[in-house]
C-alpha cells in the first residue's frame, strides 16, 4: 500500500536498507527515514484555495498581476512588484559571477543576515501574509523560524545546482521548512558519500517537505532543469539564523 502511495505523490527513494517510510493517512503525511537525515512532506499542506491566493500576492504587481512572468519572460525589472520585492543578482559560481537562474527576496527579522555563493541578501521586512505562514509552518515543524528565502523559477528554464543549507549561520542540524507554490518541479537529494544514493520528490502546489536531522550535513539537493515545464513554481524555504 504505501509503495503506491509514494509513486501518486512522485516519491521515488532507494530499495535498501537504512530507508523507511510510512504514511499517517490523518495528517496527509509522509515520513522518510533516510541515513543520516529524515523527511516530512504533506502534499496538500496548503488548501488550493489557500495556495493560489497567496501565489498572485507574491507575484503581484502594481499594475496587474504579473503575467509576464507567468507565461515564462525572463526579464527582472523589479520596479513594479507590489508586495515582493524579486530580484536577480549575481553569485560566485566556480570561481565566476553568473546571472542566478531564478529570483530571489529574503524577509527576516531585523538583524538576521544571510550570505551564500558570494552574495548578501537585502534583508526585507516581514509582510502579514507571511508572518501567517511562518506562524502555521512553526506549529506544524515544532520550531521557530526568523527568516525565509523566496525563490521563482519563472519556468524550467530556472534552477538551482547542488548544494545544502549548511552554512554556520544555520547552526548544527537545521530544521529547512520548504512550501510550494505554482508548477510541480522535481526535488533531488542525493548523499555525500554515494552521489548514485538519490531521492526524488515531485513537490506539488500547496505542499510543505521538512528536512531534518543530519541532512544538510550528509545530503546535497536540486531543483533540476525541466525545459517541458512552461509554468511558474514559487519555493520558500524558512529557516532559523542563529
């Protein structure tokens, strides 16, 4: 039964030992022990209802909600953005500044910083609409959050490379809270020592993955390229900055 549970939600994890899953059909909720790592996902975390509304607020712009990108454009003039304030900056990538194929806006709590591959985001004060989120998000985590990095991949063309939220500022074991919004894009995890050891999820509108444990230490993830994707996916991932 909860093999194919896991192949409807696109939940693709290896057939061996050290790997357990179960399904607690109450909360829509899915449980992968892994080593040295573990998994929560609810895929209708979010209602549709729910998820849709809070879509056209973050791509809302002062003239009409943002079709542009939407339908695919990739341009980043984030002059007109009414409530999110996207961006496209440079970043470090093996030993060059490239373009981020994606934008990009991070809300925290005064004082909390954050740098990755040679960037330091522009801290942006927290809105009603996601202060709610964080709030419900803490409840279901059991764990606080001050701060939240938003992502739009404008379609499949827009990315994200290897890598996992283990910078200091995170601390040891971060608790990384990852909410969907828009087109489902498959997520990539594989492990350190064996980079052939995958795990694959299919993230869906409206749903929330918790990684925790040992993961950002043992684990790397993706958003890999998927140029059939036409549509907008949304991604925020909240975190705790010590």
């Amino acid at each position: 039964m909860i093999e194919i549970l896991l192949k409807q939600n696109g939940i693709l994890i290896p057939e061996k030992e050290g790997y357990f899953s179960a399904f607690d059909a109450e909360l829509n909720l899915f449980s992968l022990q892994m080593p040295n790592g573990r998994l929560r996902y609810f895929p209708g975390f979010l209602t549709p209802y729910e998820a849709d509304k809070l879509l056209r607020f973050f791509m809302e712009k002062h003239s009409s909600y943002c079709d542009d990108v939407v339908g695919g454009s990739h341009s980043a003039d984030r002059s007109d953005w009414k409530n999110i304030p996207w961006r496209q900056d440079f970043i470090k990538m093996f030993g060059k500044m490239v373009l981020q194929p994606r934008l990009t806006s991070w809300f925290a709590d005064e004082g909390k910083g954050y740098r990755y591959s040679g960037l330091d985001m522009i801290q942006n004060a927290w809105n009603s609409e996601l202060l709610e989120l964080k709030s419900n998000l803490e409840k279901a985590a059991q764990t606080p959050f001050n701060s939240v990095l938003m992502n739009a991949y404008r379609d499949g063309r827009d990315h994200m490379g290897w890598h996992a939220d283990d910078e200091l500022e995170l601390g040891l074991n971060p608790v990384i809270a990852s909410v969907n919004f828009g087109a489902s894009r498959r997520f990539l995890m594989r492990r350190n020592e064996n980079q052939e050891e995958k795990v694959e999820i299919l993230l869906q509108h409206g749903s929330l993955l918790l990684m925790e444990g040992e993961m950002q230490h043992y684990w790397k993830h993706a958003i890999p390229k998927q140029l059939k994707v036409g549509q907008l996916r949304v991604n925020l991932t909240f975190r705790n900055i010590i």
